[in-house]
C-alpha cells in the first residue's frame, strides 16, 4: 500500500460517525481537521456560537441555544447521537469531560471517547500535587514550593527551597504559558508578588526551579493506564510567548522519556489522550518531568501529519475497533503562524531558528478548510477596529504586563 504523503487526507473513507462537543474552540476545529485527514467523513459538531470547527466544511452543524441549562443540553446531544446515528461522542476540551461523565450515567448506551477519571483529572490538572506524586514515584521533577505571597515570611521560605532563577506560574492552568513569568532574584520575586496581591484574580501560584536544557513532550493514548499510542516532540527554538507552547518542532524517539511515562501513566490508571512536558538539562542531561495537559494539545495535526492520528485512535478505542497504524515518522511540523513567521524573517534577512516546509506546516488544511480562520480572523480585526475606536481595557493579567524572559 502507497504510504501517504505528509499531510495527505486518507483516500479511505472509515465508516465512522463522530459527533465533536464544544466545536466553537480551536480544539474542536484541529479535532475536526484530523478525522477528515484520517478518512472520516461524518462528522457532526456541536456548537453554540457558531465559531471554528462549527464553520468547517468537514462537518455538519447542531446548534445548542446559548442559554440553555445543562440538563437540556444533556437532552439535546442524546437526541442528535440517536437521530444522526452517531458512533462516538468526542469531547474537543476538558471543559466538556464532566458532560461525557453524565452523558453516560443519563444513557448507558451512549459511546463516549474514553475520559480519565475525577481523581486522576485533578492530580494531572495542578502542578504541585502532580509534582508531589511524580516524587512519590521516583520520577524527577524541579525543587518547587507552593506560594502564599500575602506573607513575606512565606515568600523567603519558598525561596530559600527553590533558590534563583526561578518560575512563578499557575499551580492550575497558564492561558498557553502567558501567566508563567521568570525570577532570577528575591527584589524581582517580591515586586511580582506584590503585583498577584494587588490583583484581582489570585490563583494558587507555584515557584518552581528553571531548568536550562531541551524541551520535550510526550503525547499519549492510554487505556486503563496502558499507552497504546505515543508521539515525542522536540522544541527547536520557536515557542507561543516565553513560555507557551511549542510551535516548531522535531517527531524524534527518546525511550528515556517513554519510560518515564510509563511509570507515571501505569500509576495514574490513565485513560484518554495526555501530553506531557518535560527538560532535559542542558547541564547533566538529567529528564524533568514538568507538567501535564490532561486534554488534547496544539500539535494533534502536527502528530497527524507524523502518522499518528490521536482523534482518530481515541474514537476507535472507544468503539473496540483495531487501532490503525500507531509508529510515526520524524518529520519536523510548524504551526502555521511559526511557518509565516520564518517566511517573513528570511524575506527581510534576518536569522531563523529552523527551517520548515510549507507541507508540513499545517497551512494545508487552511486551504483545504478556509472559511473558519478567515471568519475568526476576519472578527478580531473588525473588534481591534472598534476598541481603537471605542477604547478597550487591556485584558492581559496585570503582573504580565511587560514581562520577559531573558
């Protein structure tokens, strides 16, 4: 059989109907581009403000009523999976996994991708209590300490545990790495502190040791804590922000970093897709297990493109069908803003940090799928228009603004 192609839809269509909860996120919209690209071609979305994956041409669109209360929203999705004849419900982002959970206990019958449990949800959600665990486990991680910064006295203790440079972030979440900012001594970790309590929002924050050296993730697909499908990505220099997520990167084999993993899966009893971050000192070589993203990640299209399809193998798991193809190729993969970045850098001739293909970027499936972005796009001029105009309040957190890492 002809391998296909980076980025080449399956000439195969798989008899398959998927039906995608929460569309309207650019998770669901990547969701919906990797089951058409692995040969699905009914798929139904779910959608309450008719956005992204709700606008692909891939799928075909359910409206929710924005109003609507959570027990008719559960009445409405069992209507559309009974009426469609769907064969797996997908949940595009953690917001929905609680749905999945009482989709379930309100009709047994009704298939659902397979989720991980509260408990382990929670645990892989916070930082510090998955650091606490991943210790327990003899996996490495960075010295951290939770931070309380009402009091100096517990800022100074938390510092003399860590010690400089260090990070301060979210114990829980990081808006794609926006809230996590860098301290190399205690003036810089008092001024930041004394911003989060001048804040509005004060969510548990954590510092943690910085690490130099080489970031790595493992994406995962697991049953009952058993990886049934993975994919290791290398960062090559290109990140979302200082600290967000990895926009270029290398498919490469690390079996330090899956068998790291293994253990931590293997003790969480995962179930469902993950991706998990790690460093790799540059000093000693020493693995760190950073973090967890217990959802889907950026890069799906990117582990699509490399030959394994996650949306894809979560459905089949789900229906008890052999899983396709699971072993990747080392392509390098950009997403397609790092690709057009690289572009303009070259065109003005300044210095780039990897050099990517146009096939492998992702910008295929704009073309093939163009309507959601030139919408979503389209929408964010008209309202830059218009603050410019009417004046907007600056939404970035305030102990953010004007952060960054050296």
């Amino acid at each position: 059989m002809r391998l296909r192609r980076t980025g080449e839809p399956s000439q195969v269509t798989i008899a398959m109907r998927v039906l995608v909860l929460n569309a309207d996120h650019w998770m669901g919209l990547k969701i919906v581009r990797c089951l058409h690209l692995g040969g699905v071609r009914h798929i139904t979305a779910l959608s309450k403000r008719c956005r992204l994956g709700a606008r692909s041409r891939h799928v075909r669109r359910r409206a929710l009523r924005p109003d609507a209360a959570v027990h008719e929203v559960l009445d409405q999705i069992i209507d559309v999976y009974w009426r469609d004849g769907i064969d797996v419900i997908l949940p595009a982002i953690d917001d929905t996994y609680e749905l999945v959970r009482r989709l379930s206990l309100r009709d047994h019958r009704v298939c659902c991708a397979p989720i991980p449990s509260v408990e382990s949800y929670q645990l892989a959600s916070d930082k510090r209590m998955l650091a606490e665990y991943a210790a327990t486990h003899e996996i490495r991680v960075p010295r951290f300490a939770p931070l309380e910064w009402s009091h100096s006295t517990a800022i100074d203790a938390a510092a003399a545990r860590v010690g400089f440079p260090a990070l301060l972030k979210p114990a829980v979440g990081s808006q794609g790495g926006e809230w996590i900012m860098r301290v190399d001594n205690m003036a810089d970790l008092r001024a930041r502190c004394a911003t989060l309590r001048a804040a509005e929002t004060r969510p548990p924050y954590l510092l943690q040791q910085y690490v130099p050296g080489t970031d790595l993730s493992l994406s995962v697909l697991c049953a009952e804590g058993r990886i049934v499908a993975h994919a290791i990505q290398r960062n090559v220099g290109h990140r979302q922000g200082d600290f967000g997520s990895q926009r270029i990167m290398d498919f490469v084999e690390d079996e330090q970093v899956l068998t790291v993993e293994q253990e931590l899966m293997r003790a969480l009893k995962w179930n469902g897709v993950a991706n998990i971050d790690f460093r790799r000192a540059a000093r000693d070589g020493t693995l760190y297990l950073l973090e967890a993203n217990p959802r889907f990640w950026q890069a799906i299209i990117g582990c699509a493109y490399a030959g394994v399809n996650f949306p894809l193998l979560l459905c089949q798991l789900a229906l008890g069908r052999p899983l396709t193809a699971v072993r990747y190729r080392h392509i390098r993969y950009a997403h397609p803003g790092a690709y057009w970045d690289t572009v303009v850098r070259r065109l003005m001739g300044r210095s780039v940090a990897a050099q990517v293909s146009f096939a492998a970027s992702g910008c295929l499936e704009i073309l093939r799928d163009p309507l959601p972005e030139h919408l979503w796009y389209g929408r964010g001029l008209f309202d830059a228009a218009r603050r410019r105009v009417f004046g907007a309040r600056n939404g970035r957190h305030p102990a953010i603004a004007g952060v960054s890492a050296s």
